[in-house]
C-alpha cells in the first residue's frame, strides 16, 4: 500500500441545476476537508453558461458594462469570491476543476501547492498527447502567473488557468480547461474585458481540441483520476 492509498478522497460529479445551486456544492469541499471527513475533496465538472467575474472586476468603473454585455450575450454574470479576471464557461465544453485539503498553517504552503497541482494538470493532459507549456500569451483572459498553453501557428493560446483559496485549515485549488469552442468564449469575453478597461487579445484563448481530437468527458476523467492519484475515492452525485 503506497502512502496516499489510505487516505480518502470525496469525489463530487455532475453539477446542481441552478448556477446559485451549483456554486455552493462547489464550496463545500472545503468545509468537507476541515470538519475531516476526508483528507481531500475533488470535483471536475462543466458548470452552466456564465461569465464569473473576479473581485477586481467588481471594483472597476466598468463593472455593470461588462455585466450587461455578458447577459446581452447569453451568459449570465455572476461575482465569484476570488481575486482574478472574468472568466467564461460555455455550459457544456468549458470544464472546471477543484481539489480542497487540510493545511496546518494557511501562511505557508501555497506555492507548493500551486506546483502540486500544475504537475497533476500535466500529467492528465499528457495521455491525450497535449504537449502544454507553462505561461499564457499577453493581454490573456484572466491573467495570472499559473496557467498553461498550447502554442499553434499564431502563437500560444491559453487553454488552462489556476487559482487558490486559503482559509484557516483548508485550501482549495481550482482552474479550468477549455476543452472546445474558443471562438464562442472569445467572442464574450472581448466586450467583457472591453467593458472593464482590461487589455485582452481574443486570439489568445484556445482549446485542447485546437491541438488533437478529445471528448470532454475524456477530458474530465483523466483531470478527476489524477487528481484522486492513490487515494481512496468516495462518489457522490450532485445530480438534481
């Protein structure tokens, strides 16, 4: 038996019927992991239609304009409770992911975190012969120094970003992975990032499928496995 064999993994799939429902599913992994009823709680999954607005966009001057424009294009605003950019999920291709555990001290561990997770990321993705590299090109959607990209003809085009959540004795980190319809999320996001006086390049976000043929729930079993590793999962359905 390996070292991670004996620790258990809460594995939440599907999503909750609204998108209200569905974020606060999404919540509790972290208190699953602090009240101990598992060493670790993991979802991958596609959240409904929305663009989620980060709280640097909610101070901006511009922040209604870029919440009208989402909802004039069918994608319902909604303010999540991380820093960051706007980010896009299209309902059906855009999947994201979040892995929450236990931390001794929230003031340290976050970096090692942040490379834990990139490395499981890598190793997923690279079964379907994804050759992702670290970085994202300029003016990206929601820009931060923890995101992957595939390089085309154009350029590099980011297809993954990654985000962390600390509290006092848990941590949550989270991302997405465009599996398809870039041009779709681009479109939205241009008057978006317009909207909130954000530099923002729509050449710049790509997909998995721009590199090589993949399903999304190929996708989304590879990211869950590896991130489960040896652990021991538990399944619950978040099915309405």
């Amino acid at each position: 038996m390996t070292a991670d064999s004996s620790r258990e993994a809460r594995v939440y799939r599907g999503r909750k019927a609204s998108i209200g429902a569905d974020r606060e599913a999404s919540a509790r992994l972290l208190e699953v992991v602090a009240n101990g009823a598992a060493d670790r709680a993991i979802r991958v999954w596609a959240p409904h239609r929305q663009v989620a607005f980060g709280r640097r966009d909610a101070n901006a001057a511009g922040y209604e304009a870029a919440r009208e424009a989402a909802a004039d294009r069918g994608f319902p605003p909604v303010e999540r409770s991380v820093g960051g950019r706007a980010v896009a999920y299209d309902g059906t291709t855009t999947l994201a992911f979040a892995r929450a555990e236990p931390v001794a001290d929230f003031r340290r561990g976050t970096d090692d975190r942040y490379d834990r997770l990139a490395a499981t990321l890598e190793t997923a993705l690279s079964r379907h012969g994804l050759p992702l590299e670290p970085g994202e090109p300029a003016d990206a959607f929601c820009p931060g120094s923890h995101s992957f990209s595939l390089q085309s003809s154009e350029g590099a085009r980011k297809v993954v970003g990654i985000a962390q959540r600390v509290r006092a004795n848990a941590a949550l980190v989270s991302g997405l992975v465009i599996v398809d319809n870039a041009p779709t999320l681009a479109g939205v996001l241009e008057p978006v990032y317009a909207a909130l006086g954000v530099d923002f390049d729509p050449a710049g976000v790509g997909a998995l499928t721009q590199a090589t043929a993949v399903s999304v729930e190929a996708i989304r079993q590879s990211l869950e496995d590896a991130l489960v590793g040896e652990a021991v999962p538990t399944i619950e359905s978040l099915e309405p």
